[in-house]
C-alpha cells in the first residue's frame, strides 16, 4: 500500500514561503504589554487615597508566540520544512484556518524560531513541533 | 544457536552514535533551542505621556542549547560490548547522525555524551537512555 503522508484538516501554515506539511495544531499567544501600574501617594494629610503612574513604566513589552505541531513520517518523502528553518533568524509566517474567503488568517513578518523539537520512534513516526517568538504582534485578517 | 542482537523495527531510519549504529533504539528526541530574544528596558520618564522600550545594549543573554535524548532496549551482549555506545566516557564530544529514512532530512552533530542511566532487567534486555547535549545548534540537511 502507498504511503499517503498526514496533511492536516484544511489549514495551511506558511514559514519563509514554504507550506508545512504534515499539519496538526497551531497555537498563537498574543500578549500584550501590562498594565501600567498605579502607586499609592496618599500623605497623613489626604483624606482619601490617591495614586500616581509609575514612573518606571510597565515590566515587559508585547509579545507573540506560535507554537506549531507538525506530524510527519520517517518512512514518506513528506518533509516537513521546520527543519529547514534556521534558529533564531527572523522569518515570515501565515496561517490560514481554511482556503475560504473570510476565514481568519494570521500574518507575522518578523518571527524567530525559537525552538524545534524533533521526535521520532523506531515505527516511522514523527512530530516536529517548533515555537516562533517575536516582541511585537501580529495581525489577524481574512484570507484573500 | 548464533546470537542475533535487537535492532528494534527497521523502517528506514538510522540512528548512529560515534559512528555505531545504535542498537535497539526506541525514541530519539532532538530538542533545539535558539539564543533568547534580545531583552527591552524600558526607558520612560517622568515627562513621558506613552510608555517606551528600547533595546538591551547587553545584548540577548545565553548561547544555543541542542539537547539529544535517545530511548532503547538493548540486550546484555550489547551493554558488554566494550567498543558500544554504552561504554562510552561521559562528558566527551561523540558524533551523533540520525538519518529520518533515505532520501529525507539528516542532523549531523558532535555533542557531548552527559547521561547514561539504564535499568537492568533480569530479562534479556534491559532499558537505556542517553543524553547528550551541546551549546551550539546545528542544521538539518537534505540526505
């Protein structure tokens, strides 16, 4: 029987222009920065409390991950290109839920692999799941 | 009755450490992390009406870590070979090739051995596990 690779459920995920194969779940974290924190300035003389903005600002910046699972299989020529990204090195990636107008889609221009861990069982199997970080977001819109 | 060793199930996949195909090798894991994102200070005051950032002029702190983890069974003729993996030093750089299938994507590395623990069993095999690691990443390559 011909090997048939596992391709996922209708999304598509791109990473420097290539389509990963082999898709099975993307995870996107989008956070903001905190808050700006308020200091209580209440003297012995104030009869109520008052508070005034941290001078320092808030702790962190905004940040995005993507964490994105790829099954594949060590006996098929379905590759999957996560192993061809270079660590560290910012790239473009694009999710789609769906080809269909409408749908949502997920733009990044400058994310960087930040992690690739490759697991494979002497049966054939293989996960390949990678985590892109970047300290700015993204944006979401419709495939076009 | 000539003695045949465990080879585990053959697909395609090849896993050698320092040169010796791995015997018996059940999971292999490969675990590559990058440097970490450049750190931001934040460099607002007092007069500012928008909170600003900017980069760390220190720099990202850490190197690139790649971790190697690989599962198995091996018989006890295996454990005794003196010239096998299982009775390679500690703390010395070996390389390591896993090839997915022919054709296909290969990592080539020469990280150091760190762990060797195994559970002997009263069987005729008995479970291992190396790890090894390295502070450097390395590059998946077309076969």
């Amino acid at each position: 029987m011909a090997f048939t690779p596992y391709t996922g459920k209708g999304m598509t995920f791109t990473a420097d222009l290539h389509s990963l194969t082999g898709l099975d779940e993307v995870r996107i974290d989008d956070a903001g920065k905190p808050l700006a924190e308020q200091l209580d300035k209440t003297h012995a003389q104030s009869t109520d409390y008052e508070s005034v903005a941290d001078e320092m600002g808030p702790k962190g910046d905004q940040k995005a991950i993507v964490v994105v699972r790829c099954k594949d299989s060590t006996v098929g020529v379905a590759d999957t290109q996560l192993h061809h990204l270079t660590l560290g090195a910012e790239i473009v990636i694009a999710f789609a839920t769906s080809a269909t107008s409408n749908d949502d889609k997920y733009d990044h221009a400058t994310m960087r692999l930040q992690k690739r861990v490759t697991t494979c069982t002497h049966d054939g199997l293989a996960t390949v799941e990678g985590t892109f970080e970047a300290l700015t977001l993204g944006t979401w819109g419709k495939v076009t | 009755m000539a003695y045949t060793p465990y080879t585990g199930k053959s697909v395609g996949a090849l896993l050698k450490v320092n040169s010796a195909v791995m015997p018996g090798w059940k999971k292999i894991v490969i675990e590559e992390t990058a440097a970490p994102l450049p750190a931001r200070l934040n460099d607002t005051e007092a007069a500012d009406s928008a909170y600003t950032t900017m980069a760390d002029p220190m720099g990202a702190k850490g190197t690139p870590k790649t971790t190697i983890t690989i599962d198995g069974l091996a018989s006890k003729p295996s454990f005794n070979d003196a010239g096998g993996p299982f009775n390679l030093a500690v703390d010395t750089a070996y390389a390591v090739l896993f090839q997915k299938a022919t054709g296909v994507d290969k990592f080539a590395i020469t990280p150091v051995l760190k762990r060797r623990p195994r559970v002997q069993a009263l069987g005729k095999l008995s479970e291992y596990t190396l790890t090894l690691e390295l502070d450097a990443a390395e590059t998946w390559s077309a076969n």
